[in-house]
C-alpha cells in the first residue's frame, strides 16, 4: 500500500516539473531573437552613411554638400549625447539619405519580424513653406529590412544613382521601406527637438542564408533645400 502511494505521488510529481518546465519554456525568447539599442556615444555603432537619388556628374556634387559623420547633438540639446550626423541640399528634388547597419547570427533562411524605434534631432517647424515641398512634412524617415545590402547602384540609362531596394518615392513607402513619419518637430519654433518614430506594423524579412539581414532608415526628401539630421538613438527588435 505504502509502495503504491509513493508510485503515485512520484508520478505526479514528475507531471507537475513536466509542465512547469514546458510552460517556462514557452516563454523563453528565441536565441535567435535580437534586440538591438545604439545610442551612438563613443561612434556610428557600426552604421554607415550613403546617399542616393542625384546625378553622376562629379561638377554638380559639390552643390548637395553631402556629409556623415558621429557627433554630438547640436544646442540647445545637450551636445555631450553622441550621434549620427548626416546633412545634404537636395538639389535633385529627389535626394535619399540612408544609414544601414548589417545584422548577423540569425537564422538562416528564417522569417523575422522587425520593429524600429528611432529617436532624431529635427530643428524644422511644423507647417513651414519650402521650394518642392515643406522642408518638415516634406521630408520623409522611412525604415526597412532586407536580406541583402542596400546600396547605391548608378543607372546607367540616366546616369543617376539609384537604390537597389524599393523604398518607394518621397511620401509613397516601397516594398522594402515603410514610411514611419517626417522631419517637423511637432512644434512652431526652428530649433532643435528630439522626436521620436516607430514603425506603425512590423516590418517582415527573410534573413540570407548566412543568417544576417539589413537595417535602413533614411530620409526621402521633396524638400529642395538642406536637410541636417541627428540620429541619437535607435531601437530594434527582431523576433
């Protein structure tokens, strides 16, 4: 009898850890889920700098005055907090300004889902009149994922450089890049503000077979005027 009851009272032990440890597992995150925070204090965290949409023509370069760089936010902000600078005139009435940044040590050929929070310094009002369009709402920050690295290809019938992803064109997302807001600092004075965007829906990737994606977040400008962002911080989570 004593036997017995032992028999039972184990087996029902060994249910009770069965099932706590499966619902533990449950909610254990993925070794392959990521969550990424830079907030670019000592550099660019591994980001880089391009720019797209304006002719090859090396005389007329000069006058879209592109530039990349760390810094520190600009005053009255508080100068001592890192950030990625990136500035330009957009001559072209079409210029695209881009940061991207290579993910590895996912799962290859896996599909993720990507959310973005982004953090930037804009110091443009609301409701302002610019040539092309308004230099706040006029200037578009979208966000993207994609498997491969997005760069700046010279189309050859044009003589222009492209993107070799669909981001779409100016305040129209693309197939790889959604438009998650715009460079108006949500108030009426030219000074600078942080602002914060996040994408509305996760954005969808399938990683490469080497288990990496591409982070891009850019500025799509109708503006023909310059543009000077700060980057301060930027979140991403990737599950």
């Amino acid at each position: 009898m004593h036997r017995l009851f032992y028999r039972l009272c184990l087996s029902s032990l060994v249910l009770v850890f069965i099932f706590c440890g499966c619902k533990k597992t449950g909610n254990i995150q993925s070794s392959t889920d990521k969550t990424i925070i830079d907030n670019f204090t000592a550099g660019t965290d591994n980001w880089v700098g391009d720019f797209a949409d304006y002719p090859n023509d090396p005389l007329m370069l000069s006058q879209y005055q592109l530039q990349f760089s760390h810094s520190g936010l600009p005053l009255p902000l508080n100068t001592s907090d890192g950030a990625i600078r990136q500035s330009g005139v957009n001559r072209s009435d079409d210029l695209f300004m881009f940061i991207k940044k290579k993910v590895t040590g996912l799962t290859p050929d896996r599909n993720y889902i990507v959310d973005v929070k982004v953090d930037f310094a804009t110091n443009v009002a609301n409701n302002m009149v610019g040539v092309g369009g308004a230099p706040g709402e006029g200037v578009k920050i979208k966000a993207g994922a994609v498997p491969f690295e997005p760069i700046k290809v010279l189309n050859t019938s044009e003589n222009w450089y492209r993107m070799n992803i669909d981001k779409g064109n100016q305040s129209i997302g693309g197939t790889d890049m959604k438009v998650i807001g715009d460079f108006a600092n949500g108030t009426d004075q030219n000074v600078y503000k942080i602002k914060q965007l996040n994408t509305a829906t996760p954005l969808n990737v399938k990683a490469n077979q080497q288990g990496e994606i591409w982070l891009v977040i850019g500025t799509d400008s109708g503006f023909e005027g310059i543009t000077t962002i700060y980057y301060n911080s930027i979140q991403v989570v990737i599950k």
